[in-house]
C-alpha cells in the first residue's frame, strides 16, 4: 500500500473487554513498531518485529498486551481484559530494512485511538 | 532513568521567522537521535536521524545537530511557514536498545501565524 494503514480509526471499549488493533505495514516492510501515546506525551515503545520474529516486547505494560505478526506482514496488537489506563492512541509503524539510519526512516500510521469507559 | 526533555512546550511565531527548538537527554550513551513531526489526528514523520557519530543533519529549511558530552540537540527551522505548524518531537535511541525502542520526549508545540 501506499502508507502504513491502521483499523479501527477509533475503538471505544468497556472496561474488561478485549481488544484487537491492526496495522497494515508498506508493502516490504521488514520492520514492525507499535507505540501507545497518551494524551499530551510521546509515544512509547511496545513491540518490535523483523518479518515475523518478535525480536522486542519489552515495552508491553503487562501481561494483557500481546501483539503478533504470523506472516510478516499485517500485525495485530491485543489487549485483553481492558482498563481505562489503556485509554490511549497506538501508533504503529515500519520501515523498510533492519535498521534505521539516515536514509531509511520509520513510516507512521494515524493511530487507534481507544478508549476504554 | 533515561529521560528525554523538551523545551519550550509550546511556541508561537510570526510567519517568516528562524526558530530554534531543544531537546535535552539524560545519558550520552546514544546511538541515534531522530526528529519527528506530528500533526493533529495524524501519525509521526520523521524528518531527520542523526547518528551517534554525525554532527548535524540537514533537509531544506531544517537543520538538527547533536553534542552528546551535553546531551542536546536542536532542531532549527529557517523562514518558518504557517505549513510548519505541528508538534515536534525528539527521540533518542540508547546503545542496549531495539532499533525501534526510542526514548520520545513530550513535544514542542509549534504555531507559525501568517
């Protein structure tokens, strides 16, 4: 595609329900980002995927947070068993090789932005 | 903790004026520093990535340089147009971490008025 492409746009959830995000990376994309924004901060780290391997969790708050991306290509992150502390805008992004440098940048999606009642 | 800060928080300016926005990082052990712009509603773009060992990095009117033994950057903006208006963070990435595990800071709002 012609951009990183994130659905749903907004998702409102209760608390306690479970949730399923999912970005759509460019096209060839080797690496896959997701990042969680709170209102009025920058962006923080999740996860980090090279084709299909979760190279990097260390970001997921919890055990709640599992993201996945089997074929290496379209990822989902899940959240399950909701709290209004999730309430936030999940970024998700690619680039196109392994490693970032001058020429080879991240491409962000808009976002989902949650919120959980 | 590794912790990065910008200032100002938010900054006005008349169309057509230079600016200077800073960011502060509290570990010298960087690898890369990279500069993002966010508009409302919308994702990031990055706009320049300066690795550990560059001094500075330039793209038509912006220009971002680094001096780790300070542990800042700036991001100059020359002939500022309304089109600037967004909010501009930074984000730094430490040796030890993921390529994708960035450290951002909270953003400068910036408004350029016609």
């Amino acid at each position: 595609g012609a951009g990183v492409s994130q659905s749903p746009r907004y998702k409102v959830a209760k608390r306690g329900q479970d949730v399923a995000l999912r970005c759509d990376p460019i096209s060839g994309h080797v690496s896959l980002f997701w990042y969680q924004q709170a209102l009025g901060q920058g962006p923080e780290f999740l996860t980090y995927f090279q084709n299909e391997a979760q190279l990097d969790k260390s970001g997921l708050p919890s055990d709640r947070f599992f993201a996945e991306r089997p074929e290496g290509s379209v990822s989902t992150l899940k959240i399950q068993r909701t709290q209004q502390e999730d309430s936030a805008v999940y970024l998700c992004a690619s680039s196109r090789t392994e490693q970032l440098s001058t020429n080879e940048k991240l491409f962000f999606g808009s976002g989902t932005q949650l919120s959980v009642l | 903790k590794q912790e990065v800060t910008q200032i100002p928080a938010a900054l006005s300016v008349p169309e057509g004026e230079n600016l200077v926005l800073n960011c502060s990082f509290t570990d010298s052990a960087i690898y890369n520093l990279q500069w993002f712009r966010q508009d409302p509603g919308k994702g990031l773009t990055s706009l320049l990535l300066i690795q550990s060992s560059q001094r500075e990095q330039t793209s038509g009117r912006l220009n971002a340089s680094l001096d780790k033994s300070s542990g800042r950057s700036t991001l100059y903006i020359a002939a500022s147009q309304p089109g600037d208006s967004a909010t501009y963070l930074c984000a730094v990435r430490y040796y030890g971490g993921s390529q994708g595990n960035l450290i951002f800071g909270k953003g400068t709002k910036l408004s350029v008025k016609p």
